[in-house]
C-alpha cells in the first residue's frame, strides 16, 4: 500500500512539473468560488515546478528504499544467520572475522 501511495505521489509529481499552469488552474478551481477573478501570479507556477521535483524525488527516493527492504527481506539470512553476502563470500568473511565455516573450506565432519 505505501508503495502505490508513493507511485502515485511520484506521478502527480511528474505532472505537476512538466504542466505547472494545467495543475494550477484545476487546483484554483477547486479552492475559489470565482476561479477567473484571480490574478495567478508567474512565481506560483515556478514554485508549482519545484513542488512537483520535490514529490518526484520523495517518491524515487521511497521506492527505491522500500525495494531495497524487500530485496534484502526475501530471504537474506539463512538458518545460518549469515547473510547473502557472506554466502556469496563464502569462507572468505570467515577468515576475516576469525569465525571457522567448515562449509566454506570444502570439508566435512562425517
């Protein structure tokens, strides 16, 4: 759920930065009763830009941290307890951290 709030953050982002005007106008319109009264001044439309940069990169941002969770959730640590890293390592983390991996080494304890 938090993913599609952030993908929808981050597309509502992206329209507002390549179309600040068509954002501006639909919003004013929902906000006023007499929308064409106002004056919009240029600023607004520059600050609509750098909002929607924000919400872009808020939700890049998200998603790429909430994938990197779930990449790392999916079974990272074994029974073992060691991580993906150090099964791809092998004996070699062992070795660094002084631990003893028979598993690694290629011997059994038949």
């Amino acid at each position: 759920m938090k993913r599609h709030v952030q993908l929808v953050v981050g597309l509502f982002g992206l329209i507002e930065l390549l179309c600040p005007r068509s954002v501006v106008a639909v919003a004013t319109r929902l906000a006023y009763r007499a929308p064409d009264s106002l004056e919009i001044r240029e600023w607004v439309y520059t600050a609509a830009r750098i909002e929607g940069a924000a919400f872009v990169l808020l939700a890049l941002f998200g998603l790429y941290r909430s994938s990197d969770r779930s990449e790392g959730s999916k079974g990272s640590i074994d029974g073992s307890g060691r991580c993906s890293v150090c099964r791809i390592l092998g004996g070699s983390v062992g070795r660094l951290t002084g631990d003893s991996d028979e598993s690694s080494a290629g011997g059994s304890t038949d």
